[in-house]
C-alpha cells in the first residue's frame, strides 16, 4: 500500500492553452513537449488505516487542508480511490530538487509522479496511456511527463477524454539539445496558467485564430524533430510561444506573463541567431524565458544570457526520462 516515484518537468514547443472540458481537464488543442532530466519531483504515496483525512507534505511542510493546493493533491488521489477497491485515505509525501521560482511547471512533474505512485500503492498497474489521461485531470501538462524526450499531447474526441492522452514521439536519447531556464527577476503576482487560459478562451478574439494552427504546428514540429532539424523546430516552437502570448495578451483584461527581462531575452536570442548561433526560445506562463541550443552550442549561449542584468539564475536542463517507479510493495 505503498509507492514512491519521480518524474521530471516537461516544457511545451507547442504549447497548450485553452480547456474543452474543465471538470475532465481536456484540451482545446493537442500539444508538444521536451520532458527535461536533472530536475525532478519525487511522490511517495502511502496508504494507511489509521488516519481520517488525506494528509499532504510539500517539500517537508504539511499543506493547510483548506488550501488550494491541499485540494488539488485531494481531488486527485480521490480520482485513484474510485478506481481501486480500497478506501483507506492516503499520505502523500512530494518533493521538487529544483525551485519553484525557477517557473519550471511542477504541476506537470508532480501529477505525473503522483499518478504513478498512487496508482501503484493502491496496486493498479495502468498502461502508459491511462496513466497519461489519468495524470491529465491533475494538470495537462502532467500528461505529457509520463514520457521521456519528447510526447506529443492528443487532443482527443471522445467526451469522456479516454483519448485525451500524450504519446511518446522520440526518446530523450534522440537529439542532445539543451534547455537553458533564464530565471528572470519576479514580477508582480503570477496568474496561474489554468486561470489564464480560461480569460483567454473567453474573451480573446484571437484565441481561437491561435487554437487553429496547433494541429498544423505539432504535425511540422514531428516533422522536425525526426529529422533533428534545428531551425525548422526552433521556428514553429517561438511561433507557438509568441502565438499563445498574443492570444493572452488580447484577453480582456490582457494577460501579460512577460517583464522587461523577458523582452529584452527575446530580442538577445534573435540577435544570437542572427550572429550565427543555434538557438531558440520559450516561454510559458511566467516571465522566465527558457532558452534551447544543441549541447555544443551550451557555453556560448550561457555566456549570451548571463551577460544581462534582469537574469538571476540559469538553470541547464537536458533531455529526460519519463516518469519511473523507484520502490513499491
Ligand atoms: C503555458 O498544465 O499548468 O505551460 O491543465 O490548468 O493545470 P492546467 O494547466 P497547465 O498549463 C500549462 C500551460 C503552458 C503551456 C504548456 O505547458 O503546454
């Protein structure tokens, strides 16, 4: 009745934004990712009969029953208690090595790591798909840390979401890219990407515009990807990305992720480019700009991006494996 697991954070070339179904969690559009190795969440779930309620340890500190994130773990494990034949309520201890200010999505590794651990303590042993679909409800950019290197997201038809799922597209041994996180000085407070994408799908006029090239933009994104072509991939990646911000920023009222730092990171990599290095960028719902070049290209652009003056970290990642049990009985 017990398991613990990791998974590792992913970061979207084709980003999702936008819900079809907010109880079930599913996407308007499909989505694409880089699931990212060195930084990781770690669950270990444990089933107990001597406790009353769900209890939830983030990081060492016990999460306040009432708080949001208390819920979110809450709901979940619920999901998982429906589908196996206990009722015992469970203890979940969880655990990032890397940190939250680094605006890496940790939701996308905690689901995925939660999924695998509750599912296996509770003896349910999923197949990669429903483990991905599961980890879903938690957060959509959990489905995709299932896998290792790099998934895509199906955006699926079904109205039960059974086919709302990632599947893997090439494994993290593939292409030896990196990913360099420009840790950008805090803003104001952070809208949540849930939160964000709900005001843009109702109230920007070009969201749906926006939602209209994903289908296209993951299918050149594969494309690219199998054939380890660089700039084709680094191309529809900031398209997405500058895409899925215009679309937010039109919301009304606009949703602004980015500050100054952001900006002039955006302006330093296309200068790079121009200057002859292999380099693009991302950017999700926060102001870090995450920063991708093969490996060989890695001092360069560490010496690009360090060189300015709203930059407070840079975190170096590179392509991960998926979500892996580490002890189960
Ligand atoms: C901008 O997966 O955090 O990072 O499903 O509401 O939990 P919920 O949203 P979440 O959204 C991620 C948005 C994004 C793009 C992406 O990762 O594809």
């Amino acid at each position: 009745m017990e398991a613990t697991a990791f998974a590792h954070p992913n970061i979207a070339l084709v980003k999702y934004w936008g819900k079809r179904d907010t109880d079930l969690n599913l996407p308007v559009a499909g989505s694409l990712s880089l699931t990212l190795g060195g930084l990781s969440t770690t669950t270990r779930v444990r089933y107990r009969d001597d406790i009353s309620r769900d209890i939830v340890i983030l990081d060492g500190k016990e999460l306040r029953q009432g708080s949001r994130a208390y819920q979110r773990v809450v709901e979940f494990v619920q999901l998982v208690r429906n589908e196996s034949n206990h009722d015992y309520f469970a203890e979940v201890e969880t655990a990032n090595d890397f940190p939250t200010a680094a605006g890496l999505a940790s939701s996308a590794s905690g689901f995925a790591a939660l999924a695998l651990a509750a599912t296996s303590a509770a003896g349910l042993h999923l197949l990669d798909e429903q483990l991905s679909a599961l980890a879903r409800r938690g957060s959509g950019s959990a489905a995709r840390s299932i896998y290792g290197g790099f998934a895509e997201m199906r955006r699926g038809s079904r109205k039960d979401g059974h086919d709302a799922f990632a599947v893997p597209i090439a494994g993290p041994e593939h292409w030896d890219l990196r990913c360099v996180v420009a840790v950008t000085t805090q803003g104001e407070k952070d809208i949540s990407s849930t939160e964000g994408m709900l005001r843009t799908q109702e109230s920007s006029p070009l969201f749906t515009p926006w939602a209209d090239t994903v289908a296209g933009d993951i299918v050149e994104a594969t494309d690219a990807i199998k054939a380890r072509d660089f700039q084709a991939l680094g191309r529809v990646a900031e398209r997405s990305c500058l895409g899925m911000h215009a679309s937010a920023m039109a919301a009304d009222p606009g949703v602004i992720y980015w500050n100054p730092t952001t900006l002039e990171l955006i302006h330093r990599v296309r200068r790079a480019r121009r200057d002859g290095l292999q380099v693009f960028f991302t950017i999700d719902a926060g102001p870090h700009v995450k920063v991708f070049c093969p490996a060989r290209e890695l001092s360069a652009v560490r010496s690009v991006l360090g060189q300015i003056g709203g930059v407070s970290d840079l975190i170096v990642a590179r392509p991960g494996e998926g979500a892996a049990l580490v002890a189960a009985d």
